[in-house]
C-alpha cells in the first residue's frame, strides 16, 4: 500500500523555565492509505504533541529540534504558509478530546458549521447550497434532528451530540486523513459504542485513513489495523493489532495490558511503580528503564527500533541482542 | 451481615425555570458493612445525585436514609457530627476538588481541624505525614507542594487521604478513576482496595466502567433515569444479567480478550441517548431505547420482581 503520512526521527522540544522539555525523542510513525492506526501510552507521553506536529498547530513555545514530516510528498515542516493552510483545509481533520472546549460556546452550532464549510470548500454558489450541504453533513453523523440542532449552541447539547458535531466539523476538511485524540474518552460506555461505530463507517465510506489516540485499550483493539505504543516520547514497540494483544514484547506494552480491568475478573495490576521520567533531564537510554522489571546494564543505551518481522518492531534489549 | 446504611425509597426532585427534574425517583437499597456496593450507570441516570444525599449536600425530597439504624435524611449541617465524620466522599475530578493554591498539608489537615481530632499545630504535620504515608505518597516530597504540581492520580490519591483523615467508615467513591489512563486507574484501585482491608472500610462505588466493577464490586446496582433497574450480587449480575438496559451497558464494553467476549451477552446495540430527566417516558422508562419493549411497557410501570437471593429486576419480560 502507499504511504500517505511519514514521520521520520522527530523530535519535538518545549521551552519552560526550568529548561527544554525534550517530548518527542526520534519518533517515526507511517500511516498508509485507508489504514487505521492506533496511538496508545499513558497521559503526558506525547501523543497529542506527535499528532499537533503533523497540523502544525503545537503551541508557540514549541520547537521542532529536527525530524521531517510527509505528507503525500510534501515536507511539511518545511511548507509555506499557503501549502499547510492548504493541507489543514483540504486533507488532515482532527477530532479534539474536549468537544466542550473545541465548540465555541457563543456561537451557534449553525454558524460555526457555516464558517468551517466555508473555509473548506469553494464551490458554494449560494446560501441554499450551503444549508442543503449542512444538513447532509449532520445526517452523515446520524444526528437526525438537524434544525433543533442548527439552531442550538454547543452546552444545550449532551456530549454525545457534541462529539457528532466535532466529527462533522472534522469531516468537512478530511479527504484524506482523520486524527481523533481520545474522540471518546468523556462518553458513556453505551455512546461510546455509537461514536466508535460512526466513526468505522464513515472511514469506510469516504475511504479516509485514520489514526486514533486513546487510552482505552478495548476500543483500539476494535477499531484498528496497527498499534503504535508510546512511552515518554518514544515510540518501544508497534505491530499489528493482534501482536500487539496476542504476544506483546515491550515490557511497557505488557504493563499497559495488564492495567486494563478484565471482565473475567482477577485483575490485578503489578509492578507499578513510579511514574514517567522528567522530560527535561530525560534518562539518556531507554526511557522506560527507571520503571522496568527487566532492565539491565544494557539499558543505559538507546536502543533502535528493532524490525523483528515483517509487521512487528520493538526498541528494547532483550529482543535482537547485538544488532542495535 | 451488618447492615451499614439503608436507603429507602429515597427521592430528590430539583426545581428549575424548565420544570421539574426528577434526578432520583424512589430508589431503594442496602450497604452492608466492610462491603463494596456499586452504583452504575450512564450520566444522568442519578448516580452522583444520590451520592450526594448520602454524604449530606442536600436533603432528600422525599424517603428515608438511615445510617447504623439513625435517619439522617437531612442536609449535613444537621446531622450528628460524629455521623457526618463517618462519612466521607472522595470526588470524580481531583483537579478541582482540591484548591490549587492551597499547601497538600492545609488541605488534608482542614478536617482534623474542623474535628477536633488534634490538641495543637505540631501534630498536624505528624497526622498529615502518616496519611500521605498511608496512600504511599512520600510525606517529605508532598506536604508543601500545590496541587496545581501534581498530576491526575497523585492529585486523587490526595483526595483520598482527605477523605481519610477523619477515620470514616463509608466512603462514597464518585467515579474516582474516570478522569485517569489505565496504568493511573490500577494504581488509584489497588490503593483503594488495601485501604479497605486495613481500615475496615464500605465504599458505595458510583462510575459506569463496568469492567472496574467486576473486580472490585460485591453487589451492583444498575440505575436509569432515576430508578434502579436491577440490583444483584457482581457475579451473577455478570452471568445473568436480566434487564435489557444491564444487556446493553454489558454488550458496550470493549473488552481485550477472547475470553471477555465469550462472557458478554448477547449483542445489544446501543442506539439513542438517555431521555431528559425533565420528561420521563410514560411506562417503562427504558422502553424509548429498549430492543424487546412491547406494548404494555409503554403504559404500565414494571415493579421489582425478585428473580433469586438478591437479585432484583424490574422489568415486564423477567419472569
């Protein structure tokens, strides 16, 4: 399959006052045409940092410290104005975790469907057009009531409905790939399914390519073709889906399924201790090694994201001892 | 076994300019002591709002709570003090139920003050070091901070100890995880669930994460609109589940494993969205989103059928 997006050896660096808050450390991430790609990692591991880098829209006391960025061959860290407008307008949308804090609350949700329609597309002739495009729009993300809808503003809808309309603010800009950062993480279980199911059949059927961020690891499981995992910045193991599950390397990995509450019960959650490392003395190996059961001398080192087999990769040293 | 608390048709309606909502319309239940009683369901269906009657934030419309045999359906600020100590409350959102600028130790020592549990200022700073020790925070590296320092899970298990500090005996958990990744989530649960061994503890556990609840609950209550619409011990609860609602949130839950998915019901898709508790469907409540209601829910309210030792369900279609 071609490759829509590339991101090679990233690295993303915030400025504070303490120091350089160094994110991203090499991060390289591909997502083909029409794949659906998971981003999984506990809070603060940077996972929304990678997918603001590819919009371009990081804070401005972020720094790109080096790394490129393609997509569909052009280098987006090195695109004009024109070009990343261009791209944000015509090929990436992406679904906020918030949709609270994404909606404006002052404006109706009519208008501000209005302005996003416009700003995307340029062949709207008239007013009628455009209202007609809306509501098709709004029925794509199965809110049926659309007048009601049009005509409210962000917090009298409930949050399942919110999230339609982010969904459909995203849509009216992505014809090529979708970032959801955590789409559903503040949803009931029940709408949740509802937003995930929405979500597959609108990839689908515009054949769009998406990569979802979250941390619910039974909703990844279900929607995606391949797993990237995260740890402070780095990305240490990705495969596919059913690897990942099935036979999960990366001792991080391992850890990040056994905190997931089981339905069959006997859950029991080990080995968590501390937390992630400080990003602006980063340890200079692997930055897992402080919490890992496993680590030993080698660890002091970085080590390479290793290619076991055709679809699965791991960055730590007990996997392919000598080659890194 | 003891019982702790019991609930009795227990009410609360609010009046707003849109109407009357009836957040909870006669719910009733028992906690029995050292057990974990969970409350789940989707948001609004009056989880939180009965949490809060419990803890004494506001009086019940209507109905009767009692504690260790006393009533305390009225608002805290008239109950016995040593009734309000017992019970404490530990809130979904740590980021703003601690003051962001206030000291770790003012925070947590505020209720050993208002108490009475200490002679003098000295021995703040020894009580507040043992309950940061007690949910495995270091006293040293926490006691001056801020909360604005912290992050999610340490902010709750500060909270925790909050609710810890005045000895209580039933704590209302208010979907203490939810805020929390799945590494934090473990960490905050195994916290919990030692504290209870140690201190002998209830907890009344309020989220709609049902796989959270299936290792830590010993009974659920399962709540829509206001009602409970089933109530049974955890296990049977999960292998027999009767109502269509219970069938729903069950089959909506991702799961990771083979050996999950075999333990689902049968596929219910979840379709629709909580009614507004301003406009209750007339009948059965659930009949709007439920995938078997037949003519008779749409008028006739189904009461609590007992189906075995302690499995309540309120539905036409259990018999």
């Amino acid at each position: 399959m071609e490759s829509l997006l590339r991101v090679e050896d990233l690295n993303v660096r915030y400025k504070s006052y303490r120091g350089e808050l160094k994110v991203l450390d090499d991060v390289s991430f591909e997502v083909k045409v029409r794949e659906k790609v998971g981003l999984i990692g506990e809070s603060g591991c940077g996972k929304t940092t990678l997918l603001k880098s590819i919009l371009r829209i990081l804070p401005p006391n972020s720094i790109i410290y080096k790394g490129k960025i393609f997509f569909k061959n052009i280098e987006i860290i090195k695109a004009n104005k024109n070009e990343i407008f261009k791209i944000r307008r015509e090929n990436i949308g992406m679904i906020f975790q918030d949709p609270m804090s994404t909606l404006n609350p002052f404006f109706k949700v009519k208008d501000q469907l209005y302005d996003a329609l416009r700003y995307s597309v340029h062949n709207i002739k008239s007013q009628q057009d455009l209202q007609q495009m809306i509501i098709k729009l709004l029925k794509e993300v199965a809110l049926s009531d659309s007048e009601r809808i049009l005509e409210s503003y962000p917090f009298e809808l409930s949050g399942g409905m919110r999230q339609r309309v982010c969904i459909a603010l995203a849509l009216t800009r992505s014809n090529d790939l979708l970032l959801a950062d955590e789409p559903t993480t503040n949803l009931d279980v029940t709408i949740q399914e509802q937003i995930l199911n929405l979500l597959r059949e609108l990839v689908n059927k515009r054949g769009l390519s998406i990569v979802l961020v979250s941390h619910a690891l039974g909703m990844v499981k279900e929607f995606v073709d391949k797993i990237y995992v995260m740890y402070a910045g780095q990305i240490v193991e990705t495969a596919s889906t059913d690897k990942i599950f099935s036979e999960p390397l990366h001792p991080y990995t391992k850890l990040l399924l056994s905190a997931v509450p089981r339905l069959t019960g006997r859950w029991k959650a080990e080995g968590l201790i501390g937390r992630l490392p400080d990003y602006v003395n980063p340890p200079p190996g692997c930055r897992f090694y402080m919490r890992c059961q496993q680590s030993n001398s080698n660890c002091k080192i970085k080590p390479k994201l290793l290619k076991l087999n055709k679809d699965h990769s791991v960055a730590c040293w007990l996997y392919g001892d000598e080659e890194h | 076994m003891n019982e702790l608390l019991v609930v009795k048709n227990l009410k609360k309606y609010f009046k707003t300019k849109f109407g009357l909502v009836k957040a909870v319309d006669g719910i009733t239940f028992h906690i029995n002591e050292g057990e974990t009683f969970a409350l789940v369901g989707e948001s609004g269906s009056g989880k939180s709002t009965t949490g809060h009657m419990i803890v004494g934030m506001y009086a019940p419309t209507s109905g009767e709570i009692y504690y260790k045999m006393n009533n305390i359906s009225v608002h805290a600020s008239k109950r016995p003090k040593n009734i309000t100590r017992e019970i404490q409350v530990v809130f979904q959102d740590p980021a703003s139920s601690l003051n962001p600028s206030r000291y770790i130790k003012d925070i947590i020592g505020t209720p050993l003050k208002v108490y009475n549990l200490i002679r003098n200022s000295t021995e703040v700073e020894q009580k507040v070091a043992d309950l940061l020790e007690n949910v495995e925070l270091p006293p040293e590296l926490y006691m001056y901070r801020k909360p604005r320092e912290l992050g999610g899970g340490e902010l709750q298990a500060i909270a925790i100890a909050r609710a810890l500090s005045t000895n209580p005996k039933l704590i209302i958990l208010d979907e203490p995880t939810s805020a929390l990744d799945v590494i934090t989530q473990a960490k905050i649960i195994n916290l919990l669930l030692n504290l209870q061994k140690k201190h002998n503890l209830t907890y009344l556990f309020i989220t709609h994460d049902l796989a959270v609840v299936r290792n830590i609950a010993s009974r659920v209550a399962v709540m829509y609109l206001g009602k409970i619409v089933e109530t049974a011990p955890t296990i049977e609860l999960f292998n027999h589940c009767r109502h269509p609602y219970s069938m729903m949130l069950f089959s909506s839950i991702p799961v990771i494993s083979e050996d999950e998915k075999n333990l689902k019901p049968k596929k219910i898709t979840s379709i629709g969205e909580i009614p507004s508790s301003l406009s209750i469907p007339p009948g059965c409540r659930f009949h709007t989103r439920c995938p078997y209601a037949e003519a008779r829910c749409k008028v006739e309210e189904p009461s609590l059928k007992h189906i075995n030792s302690g499995h309540i369900v309120a539905c036409h279609l259990a018999e």
